[in-house]
C-alpha cells in the first residue's frame, strides 16, 4: 500500500509538472487549474505516504523518479533536445535512486 501511494504521488506530480508546460505561462486556463489540481493531489498522497517512508528516503525517489519521467515526457512529447549530458545526468539520478533504495533495503533488515 505505500509503494502504491508513492506511486500516486509521482504520477500527479507528473501530470502537474506537464500540465505547467502546456499552461504556456498560466496563459492556458485548463493547464493551468490542472497544474494546481495535480500539485495539490500529488502533495496530498506524499504526506500520507510520509507516514510509512523515512523523508529522506521518500523524498529522494519522489523527486528522482518525477525527473527521470519528466525528461522522458519533455524529450519525447515536447520534442526538448536530447543531449549525451542531459542523458548521462538522468542516468545519475536513476542510478542514485536505486542505491538510495538500496540502502533503505539493507538498513531495514
């Protein structure tokens, strides 16, 4: 069950995130209210899910998965550049997840 509310989490915060970019600046009025709406669902389901994850452990695969999936999204739907850094960072960041996971795995035995 917390892994599933995790995963709510990071599923509306990526839905706020691209509603944002579709919101062209807050001058789309249904992105716009959906970037609030979605924020507002995603922060929601992180702080209950806070109840049965450590925060520096939730907060890491929060962010880290929402922008491993916000790059995709950017580079694949909104066709941004897709540059050796910018794909060697992400795997960083992936890669970090995984080790933080890890840790939190290990630790808990």
């Amino acid at each position: 069950m917390r892994w599933l509310l995790l995963a709510t989490a990071i599923m509306a915060e990526l839905c706020g995130s691209t509603c944002m970019k579709l919101s062209n600046g807050f001058s789309n009025l249904y992105p716009s209210i959906l970037t609030f709406v979605f924020w507002g669902i995603s922060f929601t389901i992180f702080i209950f899910a806070l109840k049965h994850f450590d925060l520096s452990f939730i907060y890491a695969i929060w962010a880290g998965i929402g922008i491993l999936l916000v790059s995709i999204i950017g580079m694949a739907y909104f066709k941004e550049p897709v540059t050796v850094m910018k794909v060697i960072s992400i795997l960083i960041i992936v890669v970090g997840v995984i080790l933080l996971n890890l840790s939190e795995s290990l630790s808990h035995q």
